[in-house]
C-alpha cells in the first residue's frame, strides 16, 4: 500500500480552501492510493495562561476515475427476396455507408458492422427470408480528439453525449423506414425493413489503464477505476487483467 504524506506548501497540485477543504488539482491516475494528512491546531489550557499544539491525522484513499465510454449495439432486421440475392451485400453495404453520412457531423461512425440471412417462420406469412443486421455505434470517428482539445471538461462527456445522439438519429432513420413504405411506396421493394425490429443495448468501456470493479469500488461499479497496483489494461476493456511478468507499483498502468 502506498502513503502519501502531503505538504501544501510550495505544491502546485494541492491546495487548501479557507473551509478547510483539501483540492487535489490536475489528477492523475498514477496519484491514486492512501493518503495521510496530518492536522495541527492549538488550544487553550484550563487556566488560559497557555496554548497546546495538538495533531489529528487523517488516512484515507483517493482514487482516479472516468465514466465509462458508451457504444451502442444495434440489431434491425430487413425481409429479402432470397438469401442468395446478391443485391443483400450491395444493400448492406450501402446502409453502413447512409448511416454513416448521418452521423459524421457527430464524430461518430458504424464499427464492427455484420449481416446474417436466415429462413424464419412468420405468422401469416410462413417461410420468410430475413436479414439479420448488427453493428455497433463508436463515438471515435476520425477527427473526435480535435473535439477534445476545444473543451476544458472530461472529453468522456462530449463522446457519451455525441454517441446517444447517434443513437436517437438511428433510431428515427429506421422509424422512418416504417413510414416510408406504409406511405410512398406503389412496388413494395425486394428488400424492406421489418417494423419494430430496431433493438439496442448499450455496451461501456473504459479508457486503457482504467477498468471496472464492482468488488472493490462497489459504491461505484459503474465507473471506471484506475487499474490496481499489479494489473493493467492497454485496451478499451472494461477489466484490469493482472500483469505476472513485472511489478507494477503505480495505479492505472497501460502496459504490463
């Protein structure tokens, strides 16, 4: 366990309020762990001829910490003609490209984008072709960090708030799929969207050197921790994997 005997004087990082609060400034991950402050203050003896110096000290732990990054996984299915069409690629192909025009100006884009084709048996209709159509919504489309750099706050609010935005212009692009073909088509098309198919589950990850733990922050399980002394993580996971090759001392390594 690591202790922190701080001094404020002459330390750019701390600073003491005239309450008496205690501001760690510029936080980093590698500062977190046990901290030890030690409180001096005089008081009165009973005959108020003189004064005692008297010490409190104070231990606790500070640790750093990030909101989780949000991606969105996304499932919508689609009926086609046959699953052997091959206008199904050309298709899929074309949705990733229109729904990532949507969502340039967000900064955010289609990641780990996939199509399956299956024979379903559907009520009143029987044997059905249908696409099933999954991918995933990622706040970090090129020029994201450009972003970044023009704010003062986490960037982790920016990117959350940009990627649920994505989220609700996806979810209109497909509700508008629904009205489109009950309202302005004459020739139902080859391949159309199903109605109430669209489905989506959020998916955290956290920032390398940081990782959930609902064991030992469980106060927080939802927040990204940086990584404990002896593991790290170098990816967006949301675990710190234990690092048996070196000894890691510090919090929130990257590396192993």
């Amino acid at each position: 366990m690591t202790w922190f005997l701080i001094s404020v004087t002459g330390k750019s990082y701390v600073n003491l309020t005239e309450t008496g609060k205690l501001m760690l400034l510029g936080f980093k991950e590698r500062m977190s762990g046990s901290y030890m402050c030690t409180l001096s203050y005089r008081v009165f003896r009973n005959d108020m001829q003189a004064e005692e110096e008297r010490f409190k000290t104070y231990k606790f732990m500070v640790y750093a910490y990030r909101e989780p990054d949000y991606t969105y996984r996304i499932s919508v299915h689609f009926t086609t003609k046959e699953c052997k069409l091959a206008a199904n690629g050309q298709f899929f192909e074309e949705l990733k490209k229109i729904l990532n025009n949507l969502l340039a100006y967000l900064k955010c884009h289609v990641v780990n984008p996939s199509y399956r084709c299956f024979h379903v048996k559907r009520p009143k209709h029987g044997l059905v072709d249908e696409l099933f159509i999954v991918f995933q919504v990622n706040p970090f489309a090129p020029g994201w960090e450009v972003i970044c750099r023009q704010i003062t706050s986490d960037c982790e609010d920016v990117t959350n708030n940009h990627v649920q935005k994505a989220r609700g212009l996806i979810e209109e692009f497909f509700r508008e799929q629904q009205y489109i073909l009950k309202h302005e088509f004459v020739n139902i098309p080859a391949i159309r969207y199903i109605e109430h198919s669209f489905q989506v589950t959020r998916l955290d990850s956290c920032r390398p050197g940081f990782g959930k733990n609902d064991f030992t922050h469980n106060d927080c399980a939802n927040c990204c921790v940086a990584c404990d002394p002896g593991s790290y993580s170098s990816s967006n996971d949301i675990t710190c994997q234990p690092c048996t090759s070196i000894r890691i001392k510090h919090y929130g390594a990257k590396s192993c």
